[in-house]
C-alpha cells in the first residue's frame, strides 16, 4: 500500500470513528453536519471505494441502509450506523 493510501485510509477511518461520537464540539457538530449532507456521504463512499472496498445504497421504505464490505474480508459486508442524510 503506498504512503498516500494509507494516508486516506486513516483520515477516512478517523472521520469515520469520530462521526460516533456525540457533536459535543464545535468541530464534531460540522463533522457531523457536513457527513449529513448528500456531498458528505458522497465524499465518503467515493473515499471507500478507492480504498477498494464494496459499497451499496439500498432505499428501504422510509430510510435508506448504507453497507461496506471489503473484497477480502468475509462475505457478509457490515452495515454502518446510518446518517441522516440517507433517512430523507
């Protein structure tokens, strides 16, 4: 793996760990904000998709379900906690 994608890859999981945590902070809540939005959400599935991961967006009666999986990495993907953004 070269230096720039390993870069990306623990700015990616860093966003993605802090994006958990409760927007006590001024910096979380436009973390939160931003991942919030349609471009957030875009920017992180562009992102895993890079890293070569498998991403899908299913719609679901009133909410949509975000799964990422890694080609290597067992057969079932794992769900990701969902983001407002896919619940409009």
């Amino acid at each position: 793996m070269s230096v720039a994608v390993a870069r990306r890859r623990a700015l990616l999981s860093a966003a993605l760990d802090f994006v958990q945590l409760p927007p006590q902070t001024s910096a979380l809540r436009a973390l939160h904000a931003w991942l919030d939005t349609w471009t957030g959400l875009g920017a992180v599935v562009v992102g895993m998709v890079r890293l070569g991961y498998r991403v899908s967006l299913t719609r679901l009666d009133d909410h949509w379900r975000s799964r990422f999986g890694h080609p290597r990495a067992a057969p079932a993907p794992r769900s990701h906690p969902e983001w407002s953004v896919l619940r409009r």
